[in-house]
C-alpha cells in the first residue's frame, strides 16, 4: 500500500508539472501570410466580381492546384517559403480553359514567432509579371502594397 500511495503521489506531481501554456498553435494569424489578389475591370478599374476562379501555384516541384472557387472578388494564395526569389501563379476562369501565369518576384525576411509557430516568413519589394497569350482570361495587372506582412491589404490586382 506504501508503494501504491508512492507511485500516486508521483503521478500527480509530474502531472502538475507537466501543464503548461497551449504554444503548440499559431493563433491571431501569426504564421506566414498568404498574398491578397483582388479582381478589377480592365475598362474602368472598378472590382469585378469573378463568376469563377482557378489558381495553380508552382512551389518548386511543378503545379499545384489550389481549386476554384464562386462569386469572388479576392482570394489569398500562398507563395513559396523556400529561398527563391519568386512565385510563378497561374488563373484561370474555366476548369479546363486558357490560364494567365503572373510571376510574383520578392525578397523574403524571416522573423521568430514562438515554439508553436516557429519561423514566420515576410515578403519585401514585391513586383509582378504578367506573362500570357491572346487567349488568357488576366488582360492586365497593377500591384498594390509592395510587401506582405499581413492578409489584409491587396498586393496585387487582376484586370479582367
């Protein structure tokens, strides 16, 4: 009974012990942020609502499709974490149909955030190139803020 008293206490304690503080997520968006693209019409510059869009990334290894979505008129996309020093993002509006590539160019910083979060990249001296053919749905681009810290502000738009 003595030892079965012990082996009680001793769970308890390094139960205590053990708690902590929940660091093991990033919360409040503190993780690398995603770059906000928003659509405008080519004429009149004014937002457009997309009926449909499709995004690929090229993250180093070939094409990843990131879906479509609805009825948007901005959507974050994630760019690279490794060291390049651009992003290569291709739209499209139909699933099957002619797509626009814009090559995001940057320079990136990296700041410490916590044990949970680790490392947070950030994206400096942003600038896009359009590259697309006589039957991509992008006409145009103009580039917002020119670094990324945060999702909130637009950094580049699409004119279609």
């Amino acid at each position: 009974m003595k030892y079965f008293k012990f082996l009680l206490a001793l769970c308890f304690i390094s139960m205590l012990l053990s708690c902590g503080a929940d660091d093991d997520i990033c919360e409040n968006g503190e993780g690398t942020p995603g770059m906000k693209v928003s659509f405008l019409t080519f004429a009149d510059k004014k937002v457009k609502t997309l009926d449909s869009l499709y995004v690929a990334v090229d993250y180093g290894s070939g094409k990843v499709q990131l879906g479509g979505l609805a009825k948007i008129t901005s959507r974050v996309i994630p760019l690279r974490v490794d060291d390049s020093p651009y992003t290569d993002i291709y739209f499209r509006t139909e699933n099957n149909g002619a797509e626009s590539k814009v090559r995001i160019n940057y320079s990136t910083k990296s700041v410490y955030v916590s044990p949970g979060c680790g490392i947070k990249r950030t994206y400096e001296n942003l600038n896009s190139v359009l590259t697309t053919s006589t039957m991509a749905p992008v006409k145009g681009i103009e580039d917002g803020q020119n670094f990324i810290e945060n999702e909130d502000k637009t950094n580049l738009y699409l004119l279609f």
